[in-house]
C-alpha cells in the first residue's frame, strides 16, 4: 500500500514546496513598509525609491489624504518596481590555498580574505584549495576544490532588505547557507547548464562536472525548485537530491544517503600522517571527507573524495577541528553530512627509540632505555611498566633530560614508551609501545679452538672445535657460506659435545657459537670465524727414470703453480734411512754415478701454502751391474811376455 500511497505523498509535498518556495504572485508584486513615528510620505518615498518625486504613485496606490502625517504601525504598499536598486558587493572571508578572482574584461589575479568582489568576476580554485564569501543578504557560498564560478548578479533593494543573487556554477562543488530571503521579490540562483536551483532560505549543495557538464544537487535544510533548460521544474525538499545532463530534465528527487556512523573516530589524534576509518554506508561507492576549522564550517581545511571508507591526509597543524563526511551514491549524489570533532596533538613529536626496541632481549641485571634528542624538546617523559597498558608504572620521569636511563630490572617482560616535553611543559604524544624481555646475564659463549679466522683447512671434512665453559649445558653451533648467516648449512641448537665433524666441499666457510645454560638461557654467539676448506694436494704421477752410466733421473707430472715436491728415494722399500730426501721447485730430481742396484722413489706435493699430500705410490728402479773390460788391455801385454 506504501507504494500506492507515494505519489501522492510526493505530489503534496510538490504543492506545499511550491508554495513555500513561491507564493502566488501578485499582478506588480509589491513590499510593504511598516510605518513609524514621524514618517512622511515623502521621506519614504526619499529613502526607499528610485526617483522620489514618485510619492504620488504611493499616495494614490494607499489611498492617502495627509502626506505629512501618517499613522504609526500602518503598512504601505510599495511596488517593487518603483524600489532603488543598487550593484553591492560579496566578501571573501576565508581563503585557502590558490585562488584567483578574474574581473570582468580583466586578468586573473590572486586574492585573499577580505577581498571585495564584484558582479561579473570570475572565482576559480585550485587543487586544494576553497574560498568562503559573504552575500548582501546575509547568505554564505563555500567553493571547494577546482570549482569555477560567476557571480552574475548582486543587486539590493535600496533599504528594503531584498537582494537578488544569482550564480553561475560553470564547474566544480559547492556549499550555499542561503538566509531567509525578504518577499516579494528576493531571490537566490544558483545556474549551471543542466539545472537553474531557486531558493528562499536554504542549505544545499550544488555540482557541476566535468565530464558531461551533469548537474547535481542535494538540499539539507528547505526545499529548491530545480528547472532544466526545457522549462521542466521540480521541487526537490531536505533529504533529497536531483540531477540532469544539458538538455534533460530533473530527474525525479532521490532520498539521499543517510550519515555515516563517526562516533568510534578518535576524538583526539596524536600522530600524523591523519587517518580517519568509519564503518562503511549502505549504498557507498565513494566517501566525500572535509575537515573544518570550527563549526561555522566557512574554513575548509583539508577536502578529498575517496574509494574506501576511510581518509587519509598528511598533515595538520595542532588544534581543535570538525571532520565531516557523506557518502556518495551510484548517481554521484551527497548524502547527509556526519560530524566528528576532534583534537590533533601531534607535536611535539616523540623521540625516536635506539634501544631496546620492540621485541628485543636484554641480557644483565640492568637495561639501558636509549633514545635520539629531537630539537624541539627541551626534555622527555620516560614511563617503564610491567602492563602494556602502564596500569602498573615501574618508572614515570616526566622530566627527564638526558637522552638515556639505566634502571635495574629482574628478568621478565617489560614494556616502555617516551615523549617530547617542548618549552612550557608542552608535552607531545608518546611514542609507539616498545615491548623488551629481561633476561639473566648470558652465559660466555665458548672460546673457538679450530678452525680458527683465517684457517686454511683440508679435505673433504673440517672437525669443529672449541673449550666447554662451565656454565654451558648445550651449544648452538651454526656454520654457513655467506658471513650473515643467511645461508646456513649447519644450524645445531642443541649441540652436546664441544665437537662436530662436518663433510664439507671446498670453499669459504663461515662459522660462530653459543653457550645455553640449563634453563634455555642462551648468550651470545662468539664472533665469526671464517676458514677456507681446501682439497689434500694430489700425489705427482711418476714417469719412467733416465738411467745410465752418470745419473740416475727421477721424472713426474708437474702440478698447480707454486708446488713444490718431496723426494724421497731409499735402498730399501720401507724409507727408514733414505739416501736422497730433498724438496724441489721442479718435477725432477736425480742421483749422480749411481750404484748398482734396486732403489727405491716416492715424492709428494706441497702446495703454495706449504700443506703436503701423502706420498703417492712407490717406484722400484733397478740400476743395472756395469761390465768390467780392463783386463783386456792387459792382454797385449801378457802376450808380449810370452
């Protein structure tokens, strides 16, 4: 039945809006003057019309047969049209960021609060920037950001009170508080090229955009009549909007979108950048956030429509403000404002925390709370407690002036924050809460026998190695290839014995460890040991021997640049009295006028760090026994006798 019921609902309204908006008018609408002690006709006539000497018209329209004395509370009847009419002025009274008044047939040009502006002048704001202006008739118009406008008209009605405004939104928003307009003949325009907005005392907003120059408009308090370049009118009342393209008529008034829910935004700040989160409207797709310098909502600070429901700015100096937002609907019309006021105490700023920082581990019966020294404050507030929340305060310096604070503390958890205390006991917020943990004094961590920094070690296994403090229960052994440690190979945490043997490619390696006592306490790690693991230096290849009547020569396979060889040679195979046992730079050696015989020869290689490999394999050479011809030279001599 509701739907039945609301047409009719919606046309009633239509009537009584119309009639509020635009009473019937009169053939030559005309003010009435209430008349007071000692006014004449004539001095009404002086002080209220364009041309005094029309008096007659108003002596014969009020039937009056003295002039000179007209009875005090009487109303005389004036026609509008016989009314002084004067060109006034508006007012800017707040002005943020760039904006520029453009007269009429003149240049662009900045301005600033105060300034009077005329009929014809063109007011543009930039990205961030707003102008609030005051009107004649008392009305207030707000531009927000990238808002273009004209004020093409600002006429008054001598002293009657009546003024006629009209603008002209050529892009951008708006925000108008227009004041109760006098009749007959007052009136209040708002004009873009979708929508002409009429009113008699309101509160409405008014858009234009940029892509398809659509129109929009929402009323907060009274009613408009919104008339589109057909002729087509409809009256929109308070809690509704309308819109229309160029050419089109008003579409039929919307409800707007109720208020979003503020009451869980902080009402007092204490860092920037500012954050604002509410929980998300019905119906939202797009939040529009302002935030104000007082209630008289005329000092637009910081504005922004944004996809979430939240808002987001960098900056603001500290001091007491109204944030203030509305949802925006699928129609790209403004819901019902919320308000929130708030406190931003965000200076002076808190120190930065070196140490201990969140998380941390202290080790000793002491810890030392450190901070950096901003300039502004002239000391600090140090508060240490046992509950996240400070419920519980083990230290509360409000007046500390060092940059550092040693306090004795048993082992457990604690928790500590700090803040900037300015000239003038101006305190600034705390910092974030920084959590620590207090532990007994660490054990030492062992001292490291082998491989030690630097080492070279050799083959395919390295013995790790080090003393056993008497506090230690257990080790945590970590060895890796990188020296941060962020490529373990060995990780061990529990390690019981003061050794560990490790199968290990050649490389650079890096190795530290740590003493844990029996209730977990671990200390810190030694520092880190670096060793070099190196493969055992092959045993040369022997090649045959050179054997003759003068030398006996030893030849190998050369090996790596800066090797040198141990030779060995010996009569028996197992070297226990070796005749030669030399170290050579070349893959040779040899014996002089060898004896008859069997020898024996084995070499090894020593690297250029001076480590040498087994002996390889053993080489049995036979010298052969050498032929005794002297006798016959004997020969001749002995036949000679004969």
């Amino acid at each position: 039945m509701l739907h039945l019921l609301f047409p009719l609902r919606y046309v009633t309204a239509l009537i009584l809006g119309l009639q509020l908006v635009y009473p019937a008018a009169a053939a030559e609408p005309e003010w009435l003057y209430a008349v007071n002690p000692g006014d004449t006709l004539i001095g009404v006539a002086a002080d209220y019309l364009a041309n005094p000497n029309d008096w007659h018209q108003l002596q014969k329209l009020n039937d009056i047969t003295e002039p000179r004395r007209l009875r005090p509370g009487t109303k005389l009847r004036l026609p509008v049209a016989l009314l002084k009419r004067e060109i006034v002025i508006a007012e800017a009274i707040y002005v943020q960021g760039n904006v520029t008044r453009t007269p009429k047939n003149g240049r662009p040009q900045n301005f600033i609060a105060g300034a009077r502006l005329e009929v014809g002048d063109i007011i543009e704001t930039s990205a961030d920037a707003s102008v609030s202006m005051h009107f004649v008739d008392g009305s207030r118009l707000l531009l927000t950001q990238n808002t273009q406008v004209t004020l093409a008209e600002m006429t008054l009605f001598g002293k009657t009170g009546m003024a006629n405004t009209v603008i002209e939104l050529n892009r951008g928003s708006l925000d108008t508080r227009v004041a109760k307009q006098q009749k007959p003949s007052a009136r209040y325009e708002i004009k873009s090229r979708a929508l002409n907005l009429a009113v008699r005392g309101t509160d409405f907003r008014a858009h234009v955009s940029d892509i398809g120059h659509i129109s929009r408009s929402e009323v907060l308090e009274g009613a408009i009549q919104a008339s589109g370049t057909r002729g087509e009118t409809v009256t929109v009342l308070a809690g509704f909007g309308t819109l229309a393209a160029p050419g089109e008529s008003p579409r039929v008034p919307q409800a707007l979108s109720l208020a979003p829910d503020l009451s869980l935004v902080p009402s007092l700040l204490q860092g920037v950048p500012l954050r604002f989160e509410w929980p998300a409207t019905v119906g939202a797709e797009r939040y529009h956030a302002q935030v104000f310098a007082d209630r008289s909502f005329e000092r637009l600070l910081l504005d922004g429509v944004f996809q979430g429901n939240a808002a987001n700015w960098p900056d603001l100096p500290d001091g007491h403000y109204i944030l203030r937002v509305r949802s925006i609907d699928s129609n790209g019309l403004e819901g019902a404002n919320a308000d929130r006021e708030f406190m931003l105490k965000a200076r002076p700023e808190p120190p930065s925390i070196s140490a201990p920082q969140d998380g941390q581990k202290i080790y000793g019966p002491q810890a030392t709370l450190r901070w950096s020294a901003p300039n502004a404050a002239h000391s600090y507030h140090v508060q240490l407690a046992t509950k996240p929340d400070f419920s519980e305060l083990l230290v509360d310096l409000p007046e500390q002036v060092n940059n550092e604070y040693v306090v004795s503390l048993a082992p457990g958890q604690y928790y500590w924050r700090i803040a900037s205390v300015a000239a003038e006991k101006d305190q600034g917020p705390f910092s974030n809460v920084q959590s620590f943990t207090q532990h007994k004094a660490p054990p030492e961590p062992p001292l490291i026998s082998a491989p030690q920094d630097g080492q070279k070690t050799y083959g395919s296994q390295v013995t790790l190695r080090w003393s056993a403090p008497n506090a230690a229960q257990f080790y945590h052994v970590q060895l890796a290839t990188k020296p941060d440690f962020s490529e373990l190979l060995v990780d061990l945490p529990e390690q019981v014995n003061n050794e560990y043997v490790v199968s290990l490619a050649p490389g650079q390696y890096y190795w530290r460890i740590a003493s844990i006592t029996a209730g977990q306490n671990r200390g810190p790690f030694s520092n880190v040991q670096s060793f070099t693991q190196r493969k055992i230096p092959e045993s040369p290849q022997l090649e045959p021997p050179q054997i003759d009547d003068k030398r006996l020569l030893f030849h190998w396979r050369s090996g790596e640049a800066g090797d040198k060889f141990q030779v060995q040679v010996a009569r028996n195979p197992d070297f226990t009295q070796p005749i030669m046992d030399n170290v050579v730079n070349i893959s040779q050696s040899q014996i002089d006028n060898p004896q008859p015989g069997i020898y024996y020869l084995r070499v090894k290689t020593i690297d250029a760090d001076g480590f040498a490999g087994p002996f390889g394999s053993v080489q049995q050479i036979e010298v052969p026994t050498k032929t005794n011809y002297w006798w016959l030279l004997l020969l001749p001599l002995v036949l000679f006798v004969l």
